[in-house]
C-alpha cells in the first residue's frame, strides 16, 4: 500500500530518555503492586477473631490496591505532547504533516484547521478518528471534512478530534509523542479556553512563524496569556516560509538576524521563560513545505515534484536539528513533570503500606510481651504461696514436736511417780 516502514531502530533518539524513563517506572510499580498485594495477604491472615489486626487496618491496605491501580494505567498512557500555534496559514499543520513524514493532517491556503487535532500512535495499528467523548471510530478520510474550514460538517473550533495514526510508520508516534494542532490563534477571542482545555498538559510549545512577515501581537498574546498559566513553558519558534528567502538573497542574512533578534527577545526578555542564550537554541529557519516534500519523495509516495528553491538542503538540516532539540526537550521535560510526581507517590505507597505492617507488627509485640509478663507474675505468686507454705509446714513441724516434746514429759512424770 505504498507504506514504507520507519527505520525501527532509534536507540540513538533523544525520546529514549522518555521511553526508557517509562518503562522503568511501571516496571517499578509492578514491584510495588506486588508488594501491597503480599501486604494485603499478610493482613488478612492476621485478621478476624483473636487476630492482631483489626478490619479497619486491612480495608486501610487494601485500599492502596486501586491506587496502585490507578496510577498504573495514568502511566501506561502517560506521553509526551507537543501543541502548535500561530497565525492562520503559516504552516502549521503542515510543519505536523512533515514531522509524521506524511500528508496526514488537511493544509492548504485560507483558514484549513478549524478544530483541535491530536495526531496519535494507535495500539492495533490501524488508523482513524474519534471526536471528544464518542467512542465511534470514523474513516481516516473524513479528517479533511471534520477538521476543515471549509466543510458543512465541521466540528466547533475549540473541539478536539483524536487523529489515530499507525505507530510503525512514525518513530515520533511509537515513542509515544503526541502532536495537537489548532486553528490559527488570529480566527478566535476564545484563546482562555483554549489553554485551560488543551495546553495545560502539553510539555511543549512551538510557535510557528511566518518568516514572510514577522510575529505578531496575536501569536505574542497568546504566549504572553500561556506562561501565566504554565510556569516556564516549552517554546520553540519556527520561522517558517524560510523558502521565501531564496527569492531575495541579497537581504537573507539581515532579514534572518531581525526575525532571530526578535525572537529571541520575545522569549527572554518579553515572557521571560529563557535566557538569551537558550532562546537562541529555540529558533530555527525552515519550510515546512520542502521539509514535507522531500520525506514525500523518500518514501516513494506521489507527490507533485515541483524544483525546490535554492538553500532548500540547508533548510532540511535546520529542519532536522529542530526535530532533535525538540525531541531532547520533550523527553527531558516530559520525564520531570510526569514521572518525578509518581515515583514520589511510588515512595509514599511504599511508606505507607510499611508503616501498617509495622503496626501490626508492634501489636503482635506487645501482646507477646504482654504474655510474658502475665507469666512471670503468676510465677512470683506461685513462690510466695510456696515460701508461704514452707512456713506453715516449718511452724507445724515445731508445734508438733513440741506437742510430742510435752507428751514425752507427761508420759514419764507418770511414770516416775
Ligand atoms: P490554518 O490551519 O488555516 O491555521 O493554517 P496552517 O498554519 O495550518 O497552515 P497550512 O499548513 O495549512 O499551510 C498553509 C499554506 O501554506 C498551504 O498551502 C501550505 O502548502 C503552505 N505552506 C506551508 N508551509 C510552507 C512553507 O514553508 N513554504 C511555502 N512556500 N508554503 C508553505
Ligand atoms: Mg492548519
């Protein structure tokens, strides 16, 4: 069918941070899950009539079993997400549609992406769409009608639809990256919404400029309005429509230092989420549109083959070492926020579930100890009973020898007379 698989060994890519950092937490919680159902075994055993431990304490234990349960399942789903904003038509989905290697996502001139469309790996490898909160699975096909602009039945723009996409033929889907494209942030006043709903979780952030023009203050406010919401959000900024440039070269390198300047100001001194420097790593010149083209023809799939402007080769790089910044800083930041908050919570567990066994434990203890010392009071009245009667036996043995003594006496008196 024309689908040519993805080199499947991508040990060197950064998002093994991510995916080695995954599996050794549920591999952990595995352990734990364990350990709190042995837990649970321990304390029914020591539970009921004449038991050390009481119901309570073993509905306590037993209750960390969801828990673990839950947490397992947030982890088995837990990936790393990347959100796309800019204004209408510079290339948003687009730039999405290159870094999954192939036309998966509606572009084209005007106003295209009308909703949210989260690009995902789908577990049986087949691919379709779901909206928000229906379960039905609908034809791949129909993501130019649902998430188009221009068609009858689309969806309302801030409604999500779940773009299902086989893992095997993307490595960023099958290392468990998730790519949300949106509507340009210039067609609504509804931005608020549009954070709380589909930002809040995301671990990046990339702006895609239009080098065509330079940013603007619809795109800055929207940033502006995500980092009160997020502490030190993510960004990244592709001034795309960089082919652009091979039309006008003689003023390329001014026009690439205004937008880098910038760029770079926004990011460090207007929102303040890096320094000078790092935002320098964050900005990349590229096109989407060449970036696409050429994965299109790698992988053998029709493609109009117009000839592509002059630089198009140093314009892929730049778009290749945009990808692995991205995937360094996805993986890295995806790693802190989502698994630094369970292993914590792994720790707690395992504290907890302990420190009720050790309850038990103490209980069992003192009842023991309880035991012995019943033990040795009944033993110290036994020998005072029996000093007691020593006594006795020692005084009767007296009194009875003296009786005899005064008989003796009596006897021979009479005698003797
Ligand atoms: P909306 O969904 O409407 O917000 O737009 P978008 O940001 O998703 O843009 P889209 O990817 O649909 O691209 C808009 C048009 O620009 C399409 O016709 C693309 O082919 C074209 N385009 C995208 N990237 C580039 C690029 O790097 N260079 C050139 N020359 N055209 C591009
Ligand atoms: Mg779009």
């Amino acid at each position: 069918n024309g689908a040519v698989r993805v080199n499947m060994s991508n040990v060197d890519s950064p998002l093994q941070i991510f995916v080695r950092a995954k599996k050794k937490i549920n591999d952990i919680f595995v352990e734990i899950d364990d350990y709190v159902k042995d837990a649970v075994t321990f304390m029914h055993a020591v539970t009921g009539e004449n038991g050390i431990a009481t119901p309570q304490d073993l509905a306590n234990v037993e209750a960390y079993v969801s828990k673990v349960q839950a947490i397992r399942e947030v982890l088995k789903r837990d990936h790393m997400k990347v959100a796309f904003f800019g204004r209408t038509s510079n290339g948003k989905s687009t730039v999405i549609n290159a870094m999954l290697h192939d036309k998966i996502l509606p572009s084209g001139i005007g106003h295209t992406t009308n909703c949210f469309l989260q690009v995902e790996g789908s577990d049986n490898d087949e691919a379709f769409l779901r909206t928000d909160g229906s379960e039905e699975k609908l034809n791949v096909q129909s993501v130019s009608q649902l998430g188009h602009a221009l068609c009858a039945s689309r969806l309302q723009e801030c409604s999500l639809v779940h773009v299902y996409w086989p893992r095997e033929l993307c490595a960023l889907l099958r290392d468990d990256v998730v790519l949300v494209d949106s509507p340009g942030v210039d067609v609504t006043p509804n931005l608020d919404e549009w954070i709380d709903k589909y930002c809040l979780d995301a671990d990046v952030f990339v702006l895609v400029a239009n080098a065509e023009s330079t940013l603007m203050v619809t795109e800055k406010n929207f940033f502006h309005k995500v980092s009160t919401k997020i502490s030190q959000p993510n960004i990244f900024i592709l001034n795309n429509r960089w082919d652009a440039s091979a039309s006008e070269p003689e003023y390329l390198d001014q026009v690439r230092t205004q937008h880098a300047n910038r760029c770079v100001d926004f990011l460090s001194r207007e929102l303040r989420v890096c320094s000078p420097k790092e935002a320098e790593e964050r900005i990349f010149f590229i096109s989407a549109k060449e970036a696409l083209l050429t994965r299109m023809r790698e992988r053998e799939k029709p493609v109009s083959s117009p000839i592509l402007a002059e630089g198009h080769q140093v314009r892929y790089f730049e778009f290749v070492d945009f990808e692995r910044k991205f995937e360094e800083c996805i993986s890295k930041s995806a790693v802190r926020t989502k698994f630094a908050q369970h292993s914590r919570r792994g720790k707690n567990i395992a504290a907890e579930v302990m420190a009720a066994l050790e309850v038990v434990y103490n209980t069992a203890t003192d009842q023991k100890a309880a035991k012995v010392e019943k033990q040795r009071v009944l033993h110290e009245q036994l020998s005072a009973i029996e000093d007691q009667l020593t006594t006795i036996t020692r005084q009767m043995k007296d009194k009875i020898n003296r009786m005899v003594e005064s008989v003796e006496h009596k006897v021979s008196l009479t005698l003797s007379q």
